[in-house]
C-alpha cells in the first residue's frame, strides 16, 4: 500500500517543478489503491488534475503525472514511494529529499563542473544521475545531497555554460 503522505509531497514538488498547472493529467498503473493514489496526487497537485487508470498492472510503478510538458513516474519498492523518471531519465527522487535538477546540454564535464560547486560549499552528494536525449543534446542530472542546497548555489550551477535551468528539491 502506498504511503499518502508522500504521496502528496512528490505530488507537492512536481507542481513547484512546474510553471503551468493548470494542463496536469495523472495516469493511474497501479491495480491496488488506485482511489487512493489519485486522490493523493491529485490533491498534492492543486486539485484539477484529470485522472484516468490504466487496464494492465505494473509491478512497482503507481502513476504518471504529466504536466507542463514533462512526465514524471512515480514508483514504490519495499522502502519508499519515489519519482523514478522525469521525461526520458531514470532517477530515484524519494520525499523529503535534498538536491537539485539540473537540465543541461550534454557536455563533458558537467559532472565535475556541478560535483565541484557542491563540494566547495561542503554539501555531500548521496546519489547522482546523469541521462541524455543523444550526445550533445538535451540532459538532465539528478543529484540527491545531504545537505540543502541553497539559492546561491543553484544560482552559481545556474551559471555555468550549457546549464538551461536548475531546480532545488526543497
């Protein structure tokens, strides 16, 4: 069974994540607490998110909400409900968790330019993912932190070359 509560925070952060809320549809994959796991996001996403349910059952993943052009999945495993893909990349983003999103085009260094802002503000990387469209296209890298990352640090991410848009989980 899912947990409602974090249910609603991940729902809670993909409505932050994104500028336009009012195009949001959940696609319900879960056969078991299908009520349920509509009512959660739905309510964590403001309310007017169209719902619809799909016939087949899929072992872990519960839902896709899609919203602002991007498509998040949420999964569950026996610890936790998490988002486990944005659009085209895996990734494992559970409740409550520190870190950033960092869209980019592709580009080799992108991992140490990002590693070495964090590590010079003595903020700890938990896990990190890093998948593109093809080489030199679109990306996107999801770095789970320790610690909060703070608006100066997501501002100096920001900055760096071929970074499009970055986005602090909490």
């Amino acid at each position: 069974m899912s947990n409602r509560e974090d249910l609603l925070e991940i729902a809670r952060l993909i409505r932050r994540l994104e500028t336009k809320t009012d195009t949001a549809s959940i696609s319900i994959l879960s056969h078991e607490n299908r009520d349920e796991i509509a009512r959660a996001l739905s309510e964590g996403l403001g309310g007017n998110a169209a719902v619809q349910t799909s016939s087949g059952e899929y072992a872990n993943h519960l839902a896709i909400v899609k919203m602002g052009g991007n498509k998040y999945t949420i999964a569950q495993d026996w610890r936790e409900v998490y988002i486990s893909e944005i659009n085209y990349c895996p990734c494992r983003i559970p409740p409550g968790s520190h870190g950033l999103l960092v869209y980019h085009i592709d580009y080799p260094g992108v991992i140490y330019d990002v590693s070495r802002i964090l590590a010079d503000n003595q903020i700890n990387i938990s896990k990190l993912n890093v998948s593109r469209e093809q080489k030199g296209k679109n990306a996107l890298l999801v770095s789970i932190t320790d610690e909060e990352i703070s608006a100066e640090v997501a501002a100096a991410i920001e900055a760096l070359p071929q970074i499009t848009k970055v986005f602090s989980l909490k």
